[in-house]
C-alpha cells in the first residue's frame, strides 16, 4: 500500500507497506479516533468539506440516519439493488471483526488491494492539500475514492453520528432514509428526541426524496416538528404481510419497507419481487445472527440502547431455549439505566468486559447490576456457559470479539 504521513509512517508516497488490515488501520491511525475514545464534542464538517474539493466527485449518495436500524437499512438497500445488477459502494461503521466490513463493493467487503489503492490516492491528496484529518475523516475519503472510481455505481452512506455534523453531510444525498429514532449520544445530539430529531434531519435537501421509517409516537412527534410544513417525506408504516427476511426480528420488518421505499427513490425502475427476493438472503453480522453449535445456540446481536436490547430480547426468547443467558456488556457512555430497564426480571444476565478503553469496567455499573457474575471478556463468558444458549449482546465490540472467538469473523451471514 503506498501511503505516507507523518515521521512515524514515512515522508513520501515512495514507502510501500504490505496490503493488510494492519498496514490499513496503521494508516488511518494517523488520523485521531474518537470512535475508539468515545469523545465526539470535536466533530465538525470543516475539515473533510475542506478535503473533498481535492478529490474525485462521487455520485449523490443513499444517506441513512437514525438511532436504530441504520446498518441493516443500508444492507437492505444494497441487496435490492444487487438484485437488479447495479453496482454498489456502501460505506458503513463501525465494523464488527473485520476492517474492511466498512467499505463494501457490490455487496462484499472491499479487498485489501482495492483498499490499498484508493488509500494510496487519498494520501497523494493529503500530500499535495495537508489537511489533519480525523480516523473517520480518512475512511470516510477512502470511500468517496471507491464511489468517485465506479461508472453508474449507487453509493449508500451510513451517518457515524448524529447528522448534521457527520462526514456524510458533506456530500448532498440523492435520498435520505432517517431509521427508528430513540435516545443515544445526548451528551452531543441534544437531551430530547426532538433535538436528535434535528440533527439527523439535517442530511436531507430540499427537493430530494426523503423517507421515515416506523416510529414510535414519540419519534413522529419529534420528527415532525422538525420538519417545515412545506416538507415532503414518504412515512412508512409497517404493516400487512410480513416479508421474507434473513435478517430476524420484528424490527426488521420496518427496516425492510423504509429500504424497499428508498431503494425505489434512488432506482425508480425497481422491481418490487426482485428487490424483495435479494432482501430475503441479505444477512449482516451482529445482527441477532444465529451460530448453531453441538450443544449451544447463540444469538449475537450488537444492541446498545434500551429499545435495541428489548428488540434483541425478544428475539432471544422466541429463538433460545428456556434458562438461556444475557451476556451483556456496555460502553462507558452509553446509558446504562435505560439499558437494563429493557432486561425482562427473569433473563439471567451475566457482564462481560471488551478491549476497548470505551467499555465498562465491573465497578462501574448500577448497584442493582453489581450482583450479576462478571467476567472480564468474551472468551471467560463463553467458557464459562459451556451448555447454555446465550444472547450475546450490548456493544457492536463485543458481538465482533465473539464472532472471532467462534470462528465466523470477517463473514457476512446470509
């Protein structure tokens, strides 16, 4: 891969490194994390508006914000798509066990060398225009590199955070799709629905499609008073025959009509059985994701907020059998009590840790949480359920270091 940067990389595009998730996260570890820190207060549009004028032009991108759904929306969008033939770049995040998972091309994670390459074009811009881009800034230029070198691709564009002041908002989308709003992020988003309702609003542009996924009533009150009268948007309500999905949950169900709607706005020659044939295979990792074993059934999801884990429980106790466990952990800034509120009285919980300075350490949870047994990762809560079957849930992290610890890391389910 050939990519420089500051001394501790190398001075010139002339320094050649080997084409591996290594090389690639040494890379945009130039660039600081606050997804790894959990510190978001500095996020801004300035810089990568700033950057991109440097860079290839990609096409209006498919832009999905909200709190719950996103990832999957886009997944879905892509293999309606897919169904049709089309060309795909989808820039998605976090990854679960693999890097690469964040930029997908037709519907499979990019290649190292693809990835090397468009890394190598960005940092020849970097050299030419320095600019101090962030960790999500660099990967989120190394996607418009991937959309910008695809004749007739379609580019879908997960938002990391918020909206308004998301990488994806320096791009003006083709269509937005706004998912299933709840608490999360208040800290930087605002303390009400209404003021995370704004700052996810706030990818949309006049004139261009807009769709709303199912909310609950509290999230349509939020959203419509953010939204100017004269506003057009397409609700959609989830309803009638439920459709065939891998992808499980009721939950799903909504997420399938909001990307079936959106896939229609950017392709309006859409075919509706063909579309929903593609999205009844498309899978995603931590997505409740079943893993059979000999004497187990695990059920991985990725849920952080209390609404995600209720969804996530349900699906465990329709899927598990009885006495299964919540192996359950959480990161530091996420809100705990709305979190275990969502935990029905009779699961049995067990806390788990994860290697991320973003997790919860076992002191630092609710008193009436302290009593469940602790372990300190993934692979002690394992071994130490040998029989049961376990809902592994609370953290994109954790689903990603269970995945690998059972062998199905860096695979796309479905």
């Amino acid at each position: 891969m050939p990519i420089a940067g500051p001394d501790a990389v190398g001075s010139s595009l002339a320094m050649t490194i080997a084409e591996t998730e290594v090389a690639l996260a040494a890379w945009l570890d130039l660039g600081v994390n606050h997804e790894r820190g959990g510190t978001f207060a500095a996020i801004g549009l300035e810089r990568i508006s700033a950057f991109l004028r440097h860079l290839p032009t990609p096409p209006a991108p498919l832009t999905v914000a909200g709190t719950k759904g996103k990832g999957s929306t886009v997944r879905l969008v892509e293999a309606a798509l897919r169904a049709h033939g089309l060309p795909t770049v989808a820039f998605t995040s976090p990854h679960v066990s693999c890097l690469n998972e964040r930029w997908r091309i037709d519907g499979e994670p990019a290649n190292w060398a693809v990835l090397a390459a468009a890394a190598g074009t960005v940092q020849a811009v970097l050299d030419q225009h320095p600019a101090e881009l962030t960790w999500f800034e660099r990967s989120f230029a190394l996607a418009v590199v991937l959309a910008a070198s695809r004749p007739g691709v379609h580019f879908l564009c997960e938002v990391g955070l918020g909206g308004r002041l998301d990488c994806a908002n320096a791009l003006d989308a083709a269509v937005v799709v706004i998912t299933h709003l709840s608490h999360d992020h208040r800290d930087v988003l605002g303390p009400t629905l209404s003021h995370i309702a704004r700052e996810k609003l706030a990818v949309a542009r006049v004139g261009r499609p807009l769709v709303i996924a199912p909310q609950t009533p509290e999230g349509c009150v939020a959203i419509r008073a953010c939204l100017p009268p004269e506003r057009e948007a397409q609700w959609i309500v989830s309803s009638g025959e439920p459709v065939s999905l891998t992808l499980d949950g009721a939950h799903q169900q909504g997420n399938a009509a909001a990307a079936l709607a959106a896939a229609a706005a950017l392709y309006p020659a859409l075919d509706r059985n063909r579309a929903l044939a593609g999205m009844a295979g498309a899978g995603l990792a931590a997505r409740c994701q079943v893993i059979e074993q000999p004497a187990r059934r695990l059920l991985i999801d990725g849920a952080h907020n209390g609404p995600s884990l209720a969804a996530t429980v349900a699906v465990a106790a329709a899927r598990l059998r009885p006495g299964w466990r919540l192996i359950l952990a959480l990161a530091s800034d996420k809100e705990v009590e709305e979190v275990l509120a969502a935990i029905p009285p009779e699961v049995i919980v067990r806390r788990c840790g994860y290697a991320s300075p973003r997790a919860r350490g076992a002191e630092a949870w609710p008193a009436r949480a302290l009593a469940w047994p602790w372990h300190a990762d993934i692979g002690a809560a394992l071994a130490a359920e040998p029989d049961a079957d376990l809902c592994i849930s609370g953290s994109l992290y954790l689903a990603g270091e269970a995945l690998r610890a059972l062998g199905h890391g860096g695979r796309l389910p479905g």
